[in-house]
C-alpha cells in the first residue's frame, strides 16, 4: 500500500476479541530544490577547467575536475553542451 498524502491515520484489525490498533504517521514529501525555470535555462550544470562543454552531474568527463555553474551562465560563457551527457 502507498500512502496518497501527508496526514495520520489509525489502522484497526480485530480477531474474536482481541483489536489491535497502528498509528500511521505521513510526512510531506520533501522536494530537492535545482533552481530549474520553465525554459530550462536556470539550473546547475558543470563545466571543467580546461574543457568547453558543459555536463551533468556523473559525466564520465567529469572525472579530474568539476565546476557547478548555472546552464544560462555556461551558455553565456560560450559553452556547448556534452555530445555524451546531453544536459
């Protein structure tokens, strides 16, 4: 079963005579903030020091160096996008 939303709730089952209850307790789910706008210009990407594109986090060109940037800024920069990573 998969909780819906955040709330509290009590579950009950009885046998013969016997009830027993459990208490049910569902957090808000929280949301990892990126900074990401609708023209998907705004987030963090990640350029190295001596490349000229920009990656993901996790590109395998990532390895030696790695320098989080906005995408708008790279873009700005003269960066062009990873032909592996594709971000």
């Amino acid at each position: 079963m998969k909780a819906k939303k955040a709330g509290k709730a009590v579950i009950s089952a009885t046998v013969d005579v016997k009830t027993v209850n459990c208490h049910v307790s569902v957090k808000e789910k929280k949301t990892q903030s990126k900074n990401i706008t609708i023209n998907n210009t705004s987030y963090t990407v990640y350029i190295t020091k001596t490349g000229e594109c920009y990656h993901r986090d996790g590109c395998r060109y990532l390895r030696r160096s790695q320098i989080s940037i906005s995408k708008s800024s790279a873009i700005n920069q003269g960066y062009r996008a990873c032909h592996v990573c594709h971000p």
